[in-house]
C-alpha cells in the first residue's frame, strides 16, 4: 500500500536506505535516502497529527546526523515546532488524533506517542530552547502515571477530558480491548521510555520502561515472534505481529545499555534471531519488504501477518546496533545521559 504524502510511515523508507547506507557504504542508498525524505518536506508543517517524529526522526533528522547539511535540521526542527502544538497543558498531554480545531478525539493520547518524542528531545538540543523537552518530558509523565498496570502490561490508548484535563480512563483501537496489551504498543512503551531516559536521566522513566519489558518477556511463546495481543483469547495461538518484536529487540538493546542487565541484550538477540529464522520474505512472490508476519490492525481486520515498512526498519536497526553500534550511534544518537 502506497500513500502520497507518506501518511504516518514515510520516515521508515528512508530510514530502512540510511541503514543500508550505514551497513554498505553504498552511495546509491544515500542518494536514495535523501531522496525519499525530501518528499516529506510539506510534512514538518502539519498539525493535524502526533506522529510527527516517526516521520522525522529516521528521515530528516538522520539526514543532519551523517550529512551536516543545516536544511535538515531546520525542517526537523520546525516538525518539532507542529507537533509541541498539539500539547494540551491541561491534562500535560500530546494529543494523538485528529485536527486541533476537532473536538472529537480531543481528549485521547495513545502509547505510540512515546516514539515521538525523541523529536521534541532533538529539538531542545540542537535549538537550546527547553521548551520542546519540557513538553515531551510532562508528556512522558503523564504516560508513566496512566498507561502502566501493576503487573507492567498497558492499554493502546488513554482518554482526558480535554477541558479539565481530568482522567476518563483506558481504550484501545489496536488491542483486543481496553483491558488488554496490544504487543506492539507495548514495545513502543519500552522502547519510548528507554529514550526518554537516555534523553532526561530520570530513572523513573527507565524503571517504567523496565516493567514493560519484564511483562513482555513474560508473555512471549516459544517462537519469540509476538502475538498481535498478549491477552487476545487465543494467544498465544493467534496472528503474530513481527513488528512488535523488532521495535521490541531495538528497545531491549537499548535498556541493555541503560541498565547494565545482560539478560535484556541476550532476549533481544533471541527475539532478532526469531525474526531472520522464521519472519523472512526470502521464498515470498510478494517480497518487496524484508520482514512477513506483520499485523496492521487485528480489530479492523485490516491487515493480517503482511509485511509493513516499520518492521523492515526497526528488524535492520536492531541487527545493526548489535553488529554495528557506533555506525547506528551516528545515524540515531544512543548515548546515555
């Protein structure tokens, strides 16, 4: 599936070509790259939506990282500018969907937002004005207080009254329920919050983001390739959902690093090796991605064990933080506060 002005997910293509870059050296796949993302250029203006920094966080702001060219920089830094507008100060929250003038969804964040915030974080260092960190910081916070339950698994989504900020309480769009753990925004809660330690130093966020992972370790069958829910009534005999693990295995690497707990690198490489073992499309007659076993969206039923554009990038950033660390630290910044 193609879409014209890249959607939520047309940082990913180019992401996926700065990673083959970085692994070959090849000049064509930075070409390439730069290409792809000069596409989203129309992007660092909307408003309309929070998904701001999976667009130009793996595009643009890669793009700065390994050329130096200061037209990225300000074009990531002015997606930063669109997406701090979606911050709602009462609740301290960003707001995941819709217009800002639309009242419908007004009130909702979801955990995907976590991955977003690296923007707002890159942002603050480059411009030396606080006030993008300070967003994704309050936003993170109010995360931490309402997405995790006691035992580290959490809702897709929470809802605000979006006048006063109130807590309504969980909901979900992705997972089988509110009351249940949608795989993939479980991995984006780990991984999210292992960066918004790396990016603040409050340990708070990197013992959140240590619950998430305990929890999904634990639900995680034989095969080490995730389900689409953790608490789906068939799991773990349901559709699995590759990307869930990819994002995963990246989040894991990092909290590795963070922590000093060898036994979240060593999940991560069992969950890696998964992935290459049995999630390739090496015998597909479709292969124009690199990783199968993929769902979009159960609920919908759109979408069912394909391949999508994240699973492709987050499979070949993880591969290449293990075998190639300092090349991934120059794309993507994973230095430790």
């Amino acid at each position: 599936m193609y879409s014209q002005n890249g959607d939520w997910v047309g940082g990913f293509w180019p992401g996926t070509l700065w990673m083959a870059y970085l692994h070959s050296g090849d000049e064509t796949f930075r070409g390439l790259a730069l290409d792809s993302a000069q596409r989203l250029a129309p992007r660092q203006y909307d408003t309309g939506t929070h998904d701001l920094g999976f667009l130009f966080c793996p595009s643009w702001v890669t793009a700065w990282r390994l050329t130096g060219e200061d037209g990225w920089l300000t074009g990531a830094v002015r997606a930063a500018d669109s997406l701090i507008r979606r911050y709602n100060p009462r609740g301290r929250f960003i707001r995941a969907w819709g217009a800002l003038n639309d009242p419908h969804n007004a009130g909702r964040i979801i955990i995907d937002t976590m991955m977003n915030l690296d923007l707002l974080a890159f942002a603050s260092r480059r411009t030396g004005d606080e006030k993008y960190l300070d967003v994704a910081r309050e936003h993170a916070t109010t995360a931490q207080r309402v997405f995790p339950r006691p035992d580290g698994s959490i809702p897709h989504a929470y809802d605000f009254d979006p006048d006063t900020g109130a807590p309504i309480g969980p909901a979900t769009v992705q997972g089988y329920s509110p009351a249940s753990c949608w795989s993939r925004g479980q991995s984006w809660g780990i991984y999210g919050f292992t960066t918004m330690y790396r990016r603040t130093g409050n340990r708070q966020f990197l013992a959140t983001a240590r619950r998430l992972a305990d929890f999904a370790l634990g639900a995680l069958s034989g095969d080490h390739v995730p389900v689409w829910d953790y608490r789906a009534p068939q799991q773990p005999y349901d559709v699995n959902d590759a990307s869930a693990g990819a994002i995963m295995a990246c989040g894991l690497l990092d909290l590795s690093a963070a922590t000093g707990a060898p036994e979240y690198r060593q999940a991560a490489l069992r969950v890696l090796t998964a992935l290459c073992e049995t999630c390739l499309t090496r015998n597909s007659s479709r292969a124009d991605a690199v990783v199968a076993r993929c769902t979009r969206n159960r609920p919908a039923e759109d979408g069912i064990e394909i391949s999508l554009p994240y699973a492709d990038y987050y499979l070949l950033e993880g591969i290449l933080r293990v075998l190639r660390p300092q090349d991934v630290d120059r794309a993507i910044d994973l230095s430790m506060p």
